[in-house]
C-alpha cells in the first residue's frame, strides 16, 4: 500500500540520519582506506570499492570530505554519503546495510523495520524491552515502540509528529499491565543544571557531541539546511552569523 511504503521510507530516512549521527567519519573511511592521504580534513586514495576500477595510473581517485562524509569516486563519476559508500563496498542495499552499519557502532542488536519487528524484539528481550524511545516523529513507529515495551515498563517519545497524527493503543493495558507513555521535549533538560553536566562529560570523552556536527551554514543558506534535514542529510546545523 502507498501508505505503507511511505511510512517505511519515513523509518528507513530516520535510520539513515540516527547513523550518521554516531559515525567518526576518519575512522571509518581509513578502515577501508588504511594508506589513504590526508591533508586538510580530506582523504585521497585510491577507489577501494569493488566495482570501480581504477584508471591504472596511480593518481588518486577516490576523494573524501571528513567533515561532511561525502565521497566521490572520479574513476565511476559516483559519489554520496558514508552509508552509499558501505553498501557500494559490501554490495548491500540501503536497508540492509544501516543494519550492518549499526552492528559496526555497536549495537548488540539489529532488527528491521516494519514486518515482525515487534514480535523480534519482544522475543530478543524476554517479552519485551524496560525502556523504548522512539525518535522518529511518527505515530506508527510510536505504536510499535509501545507494542514492544514490556509489562511495566516505560515507552518514551522524543519525536514530534504532525498535529493531525493520533496514536491509538489498548486503554486497559495502561491499568492491567502497569504501562507507563511519556513524552520528552528536547530531552526534558533543564539549561542550568544539565549543560554543565554535558559539558564535563564531553570534556571526559563520553559525550562526543562533535559527532553530531554534520553542517555549518550562512543564514543565507538556511533553507537548504531545512531541505538537508528532510533528505535525511544532516543531523545538526549549525548558523554562523560572522
């Protein structure tokens, strides 16, 4: 159904940005690219992956930029993101290769989207998980989470769906099963008393919040941060207003 195949890319573009989000680029393209060059916050080597052979001259022909995580390899003319580099290397599809990815960040568990997810990881977590939190923003992913929390437990929205989407879910189950649904608005912080927490952890190397980093943009350009976001692109941009 159209339906469907929509929320399914809403899920899959989700996915795509929560990724790239935890991705240290460097690390990542250097382990594909061990005797890569780099100058400048770019990497230059070689085109490793599988079907793009190379002119044969030695010159370089794959060139990368660490600060976005885009590639482009000049011997095929092709280029993208960090995750079209792993499915061009593993010769996997999109969806499956954020699974694999996420394995590599690691995730103890990867389970699809759509389908029995619900029932995979009600079976990974012995009848359901303590916690979920859904990210997405969208009212079908929210139902799932709830459908794949435990009796007890907490499922917890961080999303912000459109005004007009409604979750529906069992009423009894709230009473009869001690359920627990709560929302958290920009992670439910308070500035004075969480910032300096944030800051200390970052300091200690627990809160790589530089990870997140995907963009920096002119006022000028912050419409094209906007579409950026709703491509699934960039996860924070920040405006520079010298």
């Amino acid at each position: 159904m159209p339906g469907e195949s929509a929320s399914r890319r809403e899920r899959l573009t989700a996915l795509r940005a929560e990724i790239k989000r935890v991705i240290d680029y460097r690390s990542f393209y250097l382990h594909y690219c061990p005797n890569a060059h780099l100058s400048g916050g770019r990497l230059q080597t070689l085109c490793p992956i599988p079907a793009h052979a190379h002119s044969g001259t030695g010159h370089p022909s794959l060139s990368v930029d660490l600060t976005r995580g885009l590639f482009h390899c000049f011997s095929r003319d092709e280029g993208g993101d960090a995750i079209r580099f792993y499915e061009l290397m593993h010769e996997v599809k999109f969806s499956r290769a954020v699974l694999e990815l996420a394995r590599e960040l690691g995730a103890s568990h990867c389970v699809a989207a759509g389908g029995d997810a619900v029932a995979e990881i009600r079976s990974i977590t012995a009848g359901g998980a303590q916690t979920t939190i859904e990210t997405v923003g969208n009212e079908l992913v929210l139902a799932q989470a709830f459908a794949a929390t435990r009796r007890g437990g907490t499922t917890v929205t961080a999303g912000l769906p459109h005004p007009s989407k409604m979750l529906s879910v069992p009423a009894v189950s709230l009473v009869a099963e001690e359920r627990t649904i709560k929302g958290s608005y920009m992670g439910s912080a308070v500035p004075s008393r969480d910032i300096p927490r944030y800051v200390a952890l970052y300091r200690a190397g627990l809160l790589p919040v530089d990870r997140l980093l995907t963009h920096r943009l002119r006022l000028d350009e912050i419409n094209a941060g906007f579409d950026r976001l709703a491509r699934g692109e960039g996860v924070r941009q920040v405006v520079l207003f010298d």
